[in-house]
C-alpha cells in the first residue's frame, strides 16, 4: 500500500485529510511519526508557493510521498489578509485563539456587509519520485462579531456560512468536508491521486 506523509503537526487536520483519502486505499503518517523534523520556512508569497515547499521539503525529509496544504483566511474588509500569515497573523508561536481575538480587533465594529471572506486552500502532493500535483479550493463566508462553536481548528468559529447557517467549528466533520476550502481542494485532489495510483 502507498504510503503519504501528510505535513501538518496539526491532528485536527491530519484527520480530515486522512478521512478524505480513505477511499484510495493509502496509508497516511503526520509528520510528526518520522520524529523531530525541523519545519521549513514558509517563505512563498503564495498558497501555492507554500504548499508545494513543503510538500517537496517533507518528501525529501521522510523519504515517503508526501501531501501538504497551504491555506489561509482572506478578510475583504482588512484587503485580503491575513492571507498566507494566517496562522501567524498575531505573531509567531500564535495560538488559534489569538489570531481570532486579533481579527474581531481588526474588524471591530465593521457591518457584516464589510465583514465577507473566504478560505483558500492549496494542495500540494509530491511523490519520491519528484512528480508533483496541485489542486484548490475555496468557500466564501462572514466573520462573526464573536466564536460560535466549538468543532474544528483556526478561525473555524468565526467563519459563517449564510447558506448553511452555521459556522464551520459548528459543523460535523462529513458536514465540514463537503463545503470547506479543503474539503473541495481534497476532492480535486483525490480524484488526480486515484488516476495516478492506479
């Protein structure tokens, strides 16, 4: 069974990608099992740049086919940031919850009209062999005035979906996967990795 090294300490979405590949009958690893691996810098200017950096770096590192995600918020009201410093937005080491308390800051009282956004997200797959696959996503939503529920990771409980009248931290996984930034850029994704596996 091919095996992919999926580049992300972050077991929230080790998770969700690992439950997105199930159907290609692969074996995903975190990173995190090939023991202290350095994390390289995300010096790219783009999702793209980013992802397939650190597909490429993981890959080499471990010595296994190697998928990771770049992906970021993108606040219309604050001109698209914090883009790819999303995790990073309050400063380095950063925890979700003071990235979210630094973007409700940088809003303050904006109307919801002003308050539109999206998640981005890049996928980058590279193989041992060098061959590399990209594939994106996005969802569009609103940044509420404050969190509301308690599932998923980053600025999950900010983000609105109109149409679903939920936030993504207050959506199941299966839920969460099917409309998500990931969840589509996944489902391009394993299409490609299904066609090339076989």
């Amino acid at each position: 069974m091919k095996e992919i090294v999926v580049a992300t300490k972050n077991a929230g979405k080790v998770a969700e990608l690992a439950a997105a590949l199930a159907p290609l009958k692969v074996v995903v690893r975190a990173v995190s099992e090939y023991g202290n691996i350095e994390e390289p810098e995300e010096t790219g200017t783009t999702f793209a740049a980013n992802s397939l950096l650190k597909a490429r770096y993981y890959a080499q590192a471990t010595g296994c086919a190697c998928l990771a995600d770049d992906s970021g918020l993108e606040a219309d009201g604050l001109n698209g940031r914090p883009g790819v410093y999303s995790a990073r937005f309050a400063g380095p080491g950063a925890t979700d919850r003071d990235n979210n308390e630094k973007m409700l800051k940088e809003l303050g009282e904006m109307p919801n009209a002003a308050r539109t956004a999206r998640f981005r997200c890049v996928l980058a797959f590279c193989d041992t062999d060098g061959q590399v696959m990209t594939a994106d996503g996005t969802c569009e939503g609103v940044i509420l005035q404050a969190p509301q529920g308690s599932g998923g990771f980053g600025y999950d409980p900010l983000f609105f979906m109109p149409e679903y009248n939920k936030t993504l931290a207050q959506m199941t996984v299966e839920e969460k996967n099917a409309v998500s930034h990931r969840g589509k850029a996944l489902a391009v994704m394993v299409e490609k990795l299904a066609g090339y596996l076989s």
